[in-house]
C-alpha cells in the first residue's frame, strides 16, 4: 500500500511516522527543498502541488492521498486531481471549512447548542483572543481589561477577524473522533499541558480523568461529528473548569501530537484506520486497543549550550530532515535533528510506562540522562500565564 502525504511539517510528520508504523509506504510531497518530515518517509519529491503534470509523474502508483496542509488553494488543486484520477483522498471540504474558520466554528457551536466559553462583550475579564485562521497557538492574544482589548482589537474585533472569548483557566484534554459512513467512534483521551505561548508542549495519556467525564467529552464529541456529517477524523479540544467542559476548538483534519501518544499508549494506528477505512480494508477490530492502555508521556524538547527548554511543538518545525531514534536517552523513542556532536537541537520525546507513574519516572530520568550527557544547568518547563478573574474589570 502506498500513500502519497501532501505537506511535510508537522501533521506530515505525524502521519509519515505513523504510516511508518503500519508499514505503509508513503510518498511526501512539499514545494519546499527541506521539511521537517522529509527524514521519515519513504520518498521525498519537491512538487507544487498546483503543477498537474507534476502531479502526474509522481504519483501515478498511489493509493489514496492523505493531505497535511491547510492551505485552502492547495486543497481544492488536490481534490481536483483526486477527481480526475479517481484516487480516494482523505479530506472533508465541508467539516474542514467549518472547523478551520473560528467564526464559522463559533457559528456552528451556537447552532447545536456545545458548551464553549462566552464571547465578549457578554463576558468577564481575561479574554482570550484567537485569529479566525491559523491552527494551534498561532497569534493567540490574552487582554486583562477592556481598555486594553479595545486598544489592540479595536471596537468590534470579530469585523477584523477575532474571535474574543472568556479565558478559562483549567487543565485541557483533547480527543479524535473517526467517522466511517455515519458511523462514529471516540479513540482515547488525553491530556494536554501548554507552555507559556498557550501552544501544546506535552501529552499524557492515558486521562486522568473520571470515567464519567470522558464519556461526558466523548459524548459532546461525537454530538459534534453527527452534526458536522464528519467523513474522516476530527480532533477537539476542551477544558474542564468547575465540573464541566467547554469546548476551545476543532480541527477536521488529522491532528498531531496526540495521534502518537495514543498509539503508544492503546495500541491504536490513526492512520491506519483512516486509510482501511477509505479504502474499504477495514476490520471491526481496528479502532479497538491492541492492549490494556499503557502510561504514555510525549513532550517537545529543545536544547541548546547550557540549556534544555520543555517548550510548545512550535520549536519542532524548526527541525530539518526529522528521523526517528529508539532509546533516546532512556526514552523509548524521540523524533529528533538530534546527531552526535550537535550542540543545538529538538526532540519529541516519548516515554512509556506500564502506568502514568512508571512513565513519568522514566520521563524524569531521561531528562537527568540529557541533562548530564550535555552539562545542562538551565532547565525550563514553563506554564501558561494564571489571572485573578476577580481583580480585572
């Protein structure tokens, strides 16, 4: 089975290193010379993917396309050449539109009634305020007053493109939803730690949420999919405050991060159930758990002379030509620029466990193994900024 990937950041890199897993043979394609994911496929082409004839050279041997872009030009070029070849392509315009726009995404909250923060003006200070495109913590802004919003965002921010909304201190969880011909399934929650930038530096898993309040995730999760008539994977994310969930965001496309860290920790391949699923290979039995779920901890690193930063996946995308080392300093495995003598690099480390707590112990000494390896003093791990909702007006 081949898989031709569009777009080799770092959803590339995820589904490259999952399609690796499932043995599937996978094609990366980029208009740029180096990406990040180009060190864990099997092929690299630099193509354009408005170049038809390109198009056409490369991948005449594919099986099914697997697009990690976001770029709305480049998706419709493929949804086009998809067309006219009859090759299956794991994309849905419709869900992806709505869940790409944070607008259109607040718009479809308040139709079906998900529970998501307040929007200003009918909401205390902080706010929050997310650009309606751009994934992750891309230009996320928090504002203590009104005088200071108004300042920045103007007097109605939504005209601008913002979406301004309570921020909700909490912990954060995510979860993937997989919808297969009206047919939904949750995969594992997980938990979500940020940096200081409000951008993902760590997934743990499994949740150490209630039993109940999964399936209160879960259920507000697959409500969404059935109303989005979702074809693929969704992913959501969501913080948990005062006993109940508030929805931050969703994403109909494959995410990343968490992928992973559910595989080590359930046993379950993504991305292999998405390609069966489209190419009509499937099994009942693929979006069940290979085994009991295992503690998994995946966090981004980033090191440097004297210094070792625990920091949002944002510092991943630097990385060139990303490969896969086993036994990483005691972790089990690391996505990494990591080579002998390099005194600048990252890494997505992952270290597993028969519990949390046994994968939290090895994730502590492979951070003392990098620590002495390197003569590290300066060790950073930093948290999001904390407001007193009751001393802002």
């Amino acid at each position: 089975m081949k898989i031709a990937v569009i777009g080799g950041a770092l959803q590339g890199v995820e589904v490259a290193y999952l399609a690796r897993k499932a043995g599937i043979d996978v094609l990366l394609i980029d208009r740029r010379s180096s990406v990040p994911a180009s060190g864990l496929c099997d092929t690299f082409r630099q193509v354009d993917v408005n170049d038809d004839a390109a198009l056409d050279r490369e991948m005449a041997d594919v099986d099914l396309i697997f697009p990690a872009i976001e770029s709305q030009e480049a998706l419709s070029s493929l949804h086009s050449w998809a067309l006219r070849h009859e090759v299956p392509i794991l994309h849905d315009p419709q869900a992806y539109a709505i869940s790409a726009s944070k607008l259109e995404s607040e718009r479809f909250f308040r139709k079906f009634g998900v529970p998501v923060p307040a929007t200003w003006p009918k909401c205390r200070f902080p706010v929050i305020a997310k650009p309606s495109y751009g994934s992750g913590s891309q230009g996320i802004r928090l504002f203590a007053s009104a005088d200071e919003l108004r300042h920045v965002m103007g007097d109605d921010p939504a005209a601008a493109g913002w979406i301004v909304q309570e921020f909700i201190e909490g912990p954060t969880y995510s979860v993937e939803v997989i919808r297969n011909h009206g047919t939904s399934t949750a995969v594992q929650v997980t938990d979500l730690y940020m940096d200081d930038r409000y951008d993902c530096k760590r997934v743990a898993a499994p949740s150490v949420l209630s039993a109940a309040s999964q399936k209160e995730l879960i259920g507000i999760s697959l409500q969404m999919a059935e109303n989005l008539d979702l074809e693929g994977i969704m992913d959501v994310e969501a913080v948990f405050s005062h006993g109940s969930f508030k929805v931050l965001e969703i994403d109909a496309r494959f995410p990343s991060q968490t992928p992973i860290a559910v595989y080590f920790s359930c046993g379950i391949n993504m991305v292999d159930v998405l390609v069966r699923n489209a190419l009509g290979r499937n099994t009942a039995s693929s979006l069940q758990q290979g085994h009991p779920a295992r503690g998994v901890i995946l966090e981004h690193i980033r090191v440097a002379p004297g210094s070792m930063v625990v920091t949002g996946e944002h510092a991943m995308a630097g990385g060139e030509s990303l490969k896969l080392r086993r036994n990483f300093f005691g972790a089990d495995e690391a996505i990494t620029d990591y080579a002998d003598g390099k005194g600048r690099w990252v890494a997505t480390s992952i270290c597993s466990g028969r519990n949390l707590n046994e994968a939290w112990e090895r994730r502590n000494a492979s951070v003392s193994n990098i620590r002495r390896q390197f003569n590290i003093d300066r060790y950073e791990d930093s948290q999001p900024s904390r407001f007193d909702p009751e001393s802002t007006t």
